[in-house]
C-alpha cells in the first residue's frame, strides 16, 4: 500500500521548509557573529589603543599638563 499523492506533497514541503529554516538559522547565526566581532572590535579600548599610538600619547600629555597646571595655582602655605 503506497501513501497518497497528497501525503507524499505534504511532507515534501515540509522537507523543503526544514531545508529552508536550517539555511536561514546559518545565516541569521553567521550575521550574528559578524556583529558581535564588530561590536567588540568597536568598544575594545586595547584594540583602539594599538591602531592610534599617538593618540593615547596626546592624552597622557594632555593629562599631565592639565595636572601641573593645576598643581602650580595652590595657594602657598605660606603668606
């Protein structure tokens, strides 16, 4: 006894839609991993700190200026 022809449609579009969900779980899982390497790429302050060198030296200059200067208006101790 064979199934019918309708049986046999319906769950070859069934496999077809499997076939189908699976593609689309790798791909949505694939963009996935792409955002996630970019969005740390993007907030990794140690991969900002090795493409821009002379960025994080203006800031440690920047830094110790603002600090000497501070430092030199304190109000002597003294009158």
């Amino acid at each position: 006894m064979s199934a019918s022809p309708e049986l046999q449609n319906g769950q070859r579009e069934i496999a077809l839609l499997e076939a189908e969900i699976a593609l689309r779980r790798e791909r949505v899982g694939a963009s996935f991993e792409e955002l996630r390497h970019r969005v740390q790429t993007a907030t990794s302050w140690r991969h900002w700190a090795a493409s821009h060198p002379v960025g994080w030296l203006g800031v440690g200059v920047s830094l110790g200026f603002i600090i000497g200067c501070l430092a030199g208006r304190r109000s002597p101790s003294e009158p």
